[in-house]
C-alpha cells in the first residue's frame, strides 16, 4: 500500500504575510512538516504544492520534491482538493499512482512523525473506511451543551435540548472538532471527489499538537510553546 504525502503551501495567505515560510524558532514554518514528513515509516513519498518561489528554492536547496501551481489555483478562494489532484494528474502522467492521499498543512508545527505514522497505521487497521481526518477534543466550555444562540437581541436560546442543563464537565458528552488539518488521508479513488467524507476515521490529537497558525496571535503561542519546550 503506498501513501503519499502532499504539503499543500501556495503564496499570498492573508491572516499573516507569508506564513508558510516564516520563521519559528530557527526554521521556516514549512520545514517543521517536512521534516515530520521525511521521518515517517510509512510514507512512500512526499511532495510540497506550491507557488511560492522563497518554499520552491527552499525545496531546492533540501532536495525536497514539489509541484508549482498554476496561478488559478493559488487565489484566497482556491480549494486545496484542486491543487491536490493538481498535483497527481502529474504523477499519473509519470506512472505514480498511490493508493492513499495523506495532507499535511505546514501550519500545524508540533505535528510530528509519530503522529502521521500513528495515523496510517489506524488507517490501515481500518481500511473499510473512506477517509481519515485529524480532531481534538472541544474544550468543556465549547461543548453544545454550554453553547446558546441569541433568540432576539438579548435573549439566549440553549442550542441543545434537554430537560437539565449540565454544569458538571465530567458529565458532558465528548465532542471532536477537526484540528486544522493537521493530518487528512483519503483513498485515491475518492480524492476527486472530497478529502474527507462518506465514511470516516477519526485521529484524536492532543490540543498542543493540534495548535494550526492562522494569524499572528497563533504565530505568537507556537512561538511560546517552543520556548517552553526549548528550556524543558
């Protein structure tokens, strides 16, 4: 069974100016997946998507495989299951075809290779399943049982029924939310069609590993969670 990887990382991002290669600690943000990338067990290859000249040259200089981007994908508005099958319509023409698509944001710093491994191998024990799609626990205070809508102007309306509000965090349901795309894996025969759906795996992460920079607010935690780690 092979797994290949893509590193979708186009230019242009807007929450923070050129996210995908700014530097966390002593590295460009980009590099902390390809290094997870490069380490994994299982990943037969992996390739970066891009557009942006700083990541191809880098990819260059690391010997790093990657696809450039035509400009029609590379808008704000660009899906990333186009520039995915962007992508492996490439690699069919060379004769590569993978069995499993395995996406992997650069946003998401403190994925690291166990993680990925850990992922493939939930896959492969359950290979009923369409697709995979990373998570993490909604913190307590989020849970549905705790969110209200604003019936009309003041006025709260709980979300979900029941007869008793819980206050008790212990006696909450569990609710998994999706992490940021920390980690996605879709059978190839699905992949033009979605990335995730139909019938699902979930991966649960931990809520530092989980950690997806968007803005610079983001930028600034993981940037504190690497010092804390640093002087550990």
């Amino acid at each position: 069974m092979k797994f290949l990887a893509i590193i979708p990382a186009r230019a242009g991002s807007v929450g923070l100016k050129n996210k995908n290669f700014r530097k966390l600690g002593d590295k460009p943000l980009i590099e902390y997946t390809i290094s997870a990338a490069k380490k994994s067990k299982y990943l037969d290859r992996f390739l970066v998507s891009t557009n942006d000249k700083k990541i191809i040259n880098y990819c260059k200089k690391k010997k790093v495989n990657f696809i450039i981007r035509p400009k029609k994908l590379c808008t704000g508005y660009s899906r990333t299951i186009d520039a995915i099958n962007h992508s492996l319509n490439i690699l069919k023409k060379e004769g590569y075809i993978p069995d499993f698509i395995v996406i992997l944001q650069p946003t998401s710093p403190f994925r690291n290779s166990k993680h990925i491994d850990k992922a493939i191998k939930l896959f492969k024990n359950n290979l009923n399943a369409d697709s995979l799609m990373s998570c993490q626990t909604i913190p307590h205070k989020f849970n549905p049982n705790s969110i209200y809508s604003l019936k009309e102007r003041f006025f709260l309306k709980k979300i979900v029924k029941s007869r008793e509000n819980i206050f008790i965090r212990q006696k909450k349901k569990k609710f998994l939310a999706r992490n940021g795309a920390a980690i996605y894996i879709t059978k190839f025969k699905h992949i033009n069609k979605f990335i995730f759906g139909k019938k699902i795996l979930g991966f649960e992460m931990d809520e530092i590993s989980s950690i997806d920079i968007d803005n610079l607010y983001d930028f600034r935690f993981a940037e504190f969670i690497l010092k804390c780690r640093q002087n550990l």
